[in-house]
C-alpha cells in the first residue's frame, strides 16, 4: 500500500504574490511596525565571513552563544533551508529627550533608552507572531497551501541588522547598528522567514560619509575601526553580558552608566529625522527608570531586584551584576552620601559585589 502524498503546495503566480506581498506590509504597518522590507533569504557569504573573523579575534568576548551557532548565524538558509524569503520589520523606540543628558548628574544612574520601559523582545515577538499567522491565512485563502514561517526577535541565531540592510530598512552604520533615514539609529528589529518567493527590495546604501560621530562618542574606544566593534571593551557588553569584576581600566569611563550605553547611537546626525511619538506603549519609559538615584538601586536585595524589575529586560542580569555597576557608578559620582551604603556592599555574599564595593569606597573616600 503507497502511502499518501503530501498535499500539493500551489507556486504562487507573480501576480497574486505581488498583490499578498503589498498586503503584507499594509498589515505590518498597520500591527504597529514603522519600517518593513524584503529580503531573498540566501545566505551571504561575506556576511558570514566577517562573522567568523570577528569570532576569531575574539572580539564578541563571553558571548559563547555567538560562537557555538555561528553556522546558523551565516544565512537565514543555514538557519532554516526552506526559507525563500525574509520580512524584515523595524519597531522604533526613539526618545523623546536626549540620553546624555544624565552625564553630568553623577548622583543619577542612566540606563539606556531600550531598556526603560517594557521587554522589547515579548511586545515585537507578540506582533511579529500575529502577522506570521496573518500570512499563513492569506496564503491559504489565496490557495497556496500550508505555508510555514518561522519568527524571531534577537534571541535566535539571526543576523538582523545585514538583513535589515538588504530588505532596504536602513544600512549598518560605523557604530554597527541599524541606521534609518526615517527612524535615526532607534529601531528593535525583528524577522518573519518565510517559505514564499517574495520580491527583495533594493538593499540600502551606506550613508553614514565622512561622520565619525559615534566612533568619537565611544567612552572606551571600543571601535578599532569603523563599523568594527569590539564588545570586549563595549559597555553595553561589560554591564549587561559580562559577568564577573569589570576591568579596572574601563571603570572610570563608565561613569554612571549601569545598563547599556546609548552615547554612540545617541550622536548620530540622523537621529534628528526619527518621529519621538511612538506607537508602542510598551516602549514608553518607567518614571523610575528614566533618571533613578544610585541610592534606591545600591539598597537592593533579590527581592527587591525582581519586584523592581518585573517584565523589564534588566531583569535578566540578576541583582548582583546589576549593583556591581551601580557600585561602579557609585565609585565614580563623587558623592560622600553613598558611603555608607557602598561600606555595606563590602560585606556582601557575592565576592564580584563585595569587590566593586571596595573599589567604590577606596574612590569615594580618595575623593571627599
């Protein structure tokens, strides 16, 4: 007996792929999306290659998971081989107020814009799977079979911003991030891969010039080249991904930075585009989190920490690297009022805390 055959999937005529193409982006727009765009979904070999080279030097530091799938990292078909077609969307996050405006409060802590308000990775993966299902019961209506897609926001084995680039969405600027004509440097970006042959977009081109900017902002020198970044001395990286003592070399510079750093997308003269009236509510920023007093963070225990932080993607680096950079941030702020509770820190059950406790008071009292 012959077992049954799979059902037939339709090719699409360019006509109605072209017409569910165009009503695709309309219902991306209008889930909330401000930028959405096509890509093929080959794999790029210079992508790749740069990728790897990268890995090699090192420069993505404690990031094992960058390494350990780097071949899926190199193309959406070494992810999934099925897929023809990526849609690339863009959600911006762009403030309303300049990020660097809480330098010269040193008593303040700064936490970078994108982590201000709710976990960008639930709200986007949320509208990214509504227009995932969307496309699948089109495609069926259109009676081109059982379609399959796969989503993703950040957390998979995806390389978002070369993608976001060829589906035409901006270009990947000096500081390596995402650069729009319309957004600035301001955009979560997420992605549908999908098994439908949809008609790429051009690919953006670069347009950053002559500007250094951002490779000038860096507090670090963390760009040894334009459009190279070297995570290892990103602060970014040392406050979120890294996980023990911060080098000392890099702990003046940090200033009051406890959560990211926006200083080099922050300088990019295209930011002055960027509409700061935002359609997601989940991206509006926590009252508490927009200038917080090192004092209420250095007196957190776990507790307090997850309460605070509920549904917040600094939830995620946990209680104690989180006061390890408030203590950093401590030891830097000049202010003798936080002495006593950085003398408590000393004491602390986790030796990286008790640490950068130490360090924080030996700099508070060198400067009082």
């Amino acid at each position: 007996m012959t077992a049954p055959s799979a059902p037939k999937v339709k090719a699409p005529s360019p006509d109605s792929l072209a017409a569910l193409q165009d009503r695709l982006r309309e219902e991306a727009l209008r889930l909330g999306f401000d930028a959405v765009g096509f890509a093929a979904a080959e794999d790029d070999p210079a992508t790749g290659a740069r990728l790897h080279a990268w890995i090699g030097e090192g420069m993505h530091g404690e990031m094992g998971w960058m390494e350990s799938r780097a071949h899926q990292r190199q193309g959406p078909q070494s992810l999934w081989p099925d897929a023809q077609s990526v849609i690339a969307l863009g959600a911006s996050y762009a403030p309303s107020t300049d990020p660097l405006t809480l330098e010269d409060e040193p008593d303040r802590a700064r936490i970078s814009v994108y982590a201000q308000g709710r976990d960008y990775h639930d709200a986007v993966k949320k509208k990214l799977k509504a227009l995932a299902r969307w496309l699948v019961a089109e495609a069926a209506k259109a009676e081109l079979g059982e379609r399959q897609v796969k989503v993703f926001v950040d957390t998979a084995p995806v390389m978002e911003k070369p993608l976001g680039q060829k589906a035409g969405l901006g270009w990947q600027g000096k500081h390596t991030n995402l650069v729009s004509r319309a957004h600035g440097s301001w955009l979560f970006l997420g992605a549908v891969y999908s098994d439908l042959p949809f008609v790429p977009d051009a690919e953006h081109t670069d347009r950053c010039g002559s500007c250094d900017e951002c490779q000038r902002a860096c507090p670090t020198d963390a760009f040894p080249a334009p459009y190279r970044l070297d995570a290892r001395r990103c602060i970014s990286y040392l406050t979120i991904e890294h996980a023990g003592p911060i080098p000392e070399e890099f702990r003046v510079a940090m200033g009051n930075r406890i959560y990211g750093c926006d200083d080099c997308l922050a300088v990019c003269p295209w930011n002055k585009f960027a509409d700061t009236a935002h359609r997601w509510k989940e991206f509006l920023p926590r009252a508490e989190l927009v200038a917080p007093r090192l004092a209420e963070f250095l007196a957190l225990d776990d507790a307090g920490f997850r309460s605070l932080f509920s549904g917040s993607p600094i939830k995620r680096i946990g209680r104690n690297r989180f006061v390890r950079n408030c203590l950093i941030a401590a030891g830097n702020s000049g202010e003798d009022g936080l002495l006593d509770q950085v003398g408590v820190l000393r004491e602390d059950p986790d030796p990286v805390v008790a640490e950068a406790a130490e360090w924080a008071a030996a700099r508070l009292t060198a400067t009082t």
